[in-house]
C-alpha cells in the first residue's frame, strides 16, 4: 500500500497571505500618511474597513483549507499553514479593533472639546 501523498492546500497559503496582510493594513496606512505631504493621521482610519476584510478573507480561506483536508482524509496538506492563518487573521482583527476604538475615542475627544 503506497504512503498518503501530500499536495498543496492553495487555501492554507491564502489564509497566511490575507493575514498577514490583516495585520499590516493600517500600520502601512500610518507610514504613508507620514510620507504623503498633507495627509493627517486621521486618514489612515481608511485602511480600518480593508484590514477588517482582509482579516475575514484570511479566516473563510482557513475554513475552506480545513475543509479540504476533511474532505481529502488528511491528505493534502497545510495544517501549520491553516493555523498560521488563523493567528495572523486574529492579530489583524485584533489591530482593526484597537485602531477603531482609537478613532471612535478621538471622535468623541473632537465633539466634546467644542
């Protein structure tokens, strides 16, 4: 009986990509609006709705990896893949959340000042 051979899990490496770039959305926004003359920090806010989907992609594509190897018997591989996706796309809700609250509070700062 020949060994189970492993082949690639194109969702397990989207899950990473779509992560990774989760996380890196809106620190990306900052440094640009540090470079771009008369850009405000405040427009960095912008990037918040494309880590958030970002962060999503890269969960549904873990999803769809982990489906793959159920319904492959654990042939195809990529479950370390699947769970660095995972961890990436938690860190970059993680980040769109903080960067929210951070927005909302300075928000409310700007309306009760006046």
């Amino acid at each position: 009986m020949a060994s189970p051979t492993s082949s690639s899990n194109p969702r397990a490496f989207a899950s990473v990509v779509c992560g990774a770039l989760a996380v890196l959305a809106v620190p990306a926004a900052i440094w640009a609006t540090r470079r771009v003359p008369g850009a405000g920090l405040v427009d960095a806010a912008y990037a918040i709705p494309v880590g958030f989907l970002l962060g999503v992609a890269a969960l549904l594509f873990a999803r769809g990896a982990r489906g793959a190897i159920a319904r492959r018997l654990e042939r195809v591989g990529g479950a370390g893949w699947i769970r660095a996706g995972k961890v990436l796309a938690v860190a970059g809700l993680s980040v769109v959340a903080s960067s929210t609250i951070a927005v909302g509070v300075y928000e409310l700062l700007l309306r009760l000042e006046h």
